[in-house]
C-alpha cells in the first residue's frame, strides 16, 4: 500500500473494511479502482425528476461545479432509509454479505462503474484511535433528520496530515460522509471516524477519497492532499454531497 500523502494511491477494499471493526481509522468505502461486477439497482429505488434535500442549515457551495439534473431515490432493502442519487449512477443492493442481525449494505457506483460511496447499516463499531494529526475541514453540514438522541449527526469532507506532518500510516488521509463524532478543535484531530447513530447500533455512508475512482480533472500529478481539495471543485463532489446529504428515514 502506498503512503496516503502519494499521488493515485491505491486502498485495497480488505484492509479499508477492517478499519471498520478496529475503529482506528475512517470508514470503509468502494475502493476497488477496477470495474466491479454488473450492478443492480434495487427494485425500490424510483425515478424521479428533482431530489428533495433534507439536510438544513448554510452548506459551503462546491465551487462552480455543475451538479446532475436528473435524480432518482432509492430505499434500502430493509425499509429504513432512503437516499436520492443522479439517474445515470446505479446502485449496487446488496453490496456484499450483510451484518449478522439484519441490516442494509449498498454501493453507489459512477457511470463507469467507479465505486463513489458505501451505505451500511448495523455497523460493528469499535474503539477509536487516539493518535492525532493536523486535519482540515473542507465541507460540512449538519443532517438533523438523522438524529438520534442529542446532537445532529455531519456530514463532512475532512483530511489528516498536511505537507510537514503525514497522516496515519497505511490510511487515506481524506473521506467525505456523515459522523456522529464530535467536531474537532484545536491544531489537531484524531483518525477519520466517519460512523453515525443509528438503531441498532451504527450505521456509515460515504467513502474514502481515492484518485483512481473520484477523478479530479487535470490533478493527476499533485500529491495525494491536493487532490483532494481541489476535488471539492468538481461536478462530481456536488452529486455525492448531494446524495449523501439527502439520506433521511423512510
């Protein structure tokens, strides 16, 4: 695995899962640079003309990026939530073994068939890591529709490390989706912990970013970081944001 500061590194999608169940690092996300398998959007997902976002409050605006007319939805398997996501993406529903107990476990994939985001419900979760870096924010929003107990969960699109101080080791040091952890203060963050409340346990939507599949036109040759930010700029960020943003109970 290379350093997650290299340009067009590479996160094999085992060891990104098995972050999920240490806790010491972001959540997993679709991060297989090759095609996957044909997808299958889920019979209850439904088309529609516009989505109707949810989520509250004075989000950043994602540079001039011009983001997808055409939405459809689409609900999980088990009934509990639902998401809104551009027509020509498909959804792959299941996405891999379900969690023991139920749950919902669904990937979104570009026209190309790049692995965008991941939805999982059910998680496992376990203790988080307490090694701490130099982190930016460079999108946020709160979701009040998820909220469960005290506090609105975020959505957000976060990074560790910075050109003198490296991220954690054999990590990605930037992903986007929604966390129930506290926002971070200070001139450091702990690891990327991108997991929200949700019956029975945990749930997780988004992904690490990863140049082979969240391609930032003309930034190939920039470090790993860059990239990243300047992929904030681009149409496709504006649809994920979009997307994960709209994820509400049915």
């Amino acid at each position: 695995m290379r350093s997650p500061t290299a340009s067009g590194a590479v996160f094999p999608t085992a060891i990104l899962m098995a972050l999920l169940f240490t806790g010491c690092g972001p959540q997993a996300g679709p991060t297989t640079t090759s095609s996957p398998s044909p997808t299958v959007t889920s019979p209850t997902a439904t088309e529609t003309t516009t989505a109707v976002p949810t989520a509250t409050g004075s989000p950043s605006t994602p540079g001039t990026a011009t983001a997808s007319a055409s939405w459809t939805s689409f609900t999980t398997s088990d009934g509990q939530l639902t998401f809104d996501y551009p027509a020509r993406w498909s959804v792959k529903d299941p996405a891999g073994e379900l969690p023991e107990g139920g749950g919902a476990f669904a990937e979104v994939t570009n026209e190309a068939g790049r692995p965008l985001a991941a939805l999982r419900t059910n998680m496992a979760v376990g203790s988080t890591c307490m090694d701490r870096y130099p982190y930016s924010v460079l999108d946020s929003e709160e979701l009040p529709a998820l909220i469960q107990g005290q506090g609105a969960p975020r959505f957000v699109y976060e990074t560790r490390g910075n050109g003198a101080t490296p991220g954690p080791a054999d990590t990605p040091a930037a992903a986007y989706g929604i966390t129930s952890v506290p926002a971070a203060s200070g001139d450091s963050a702990s690891c990327i912990f991108h997991f929200f409340n949700w019956p029975p346990t945990a749930a997780m939507f988004g992904a690490f970013f990863n140049p082979e599949n969240n391609v930032t036109p003309g930034a190939a040759s920039l470090p790993y970081l860059e990239q990243a930010r300047k992929y904030k700029e681009t149409a496709e960020y504006a649809d994920i944001r979009r997307m994960i943003t709209s994820l509400r109970p049915v």
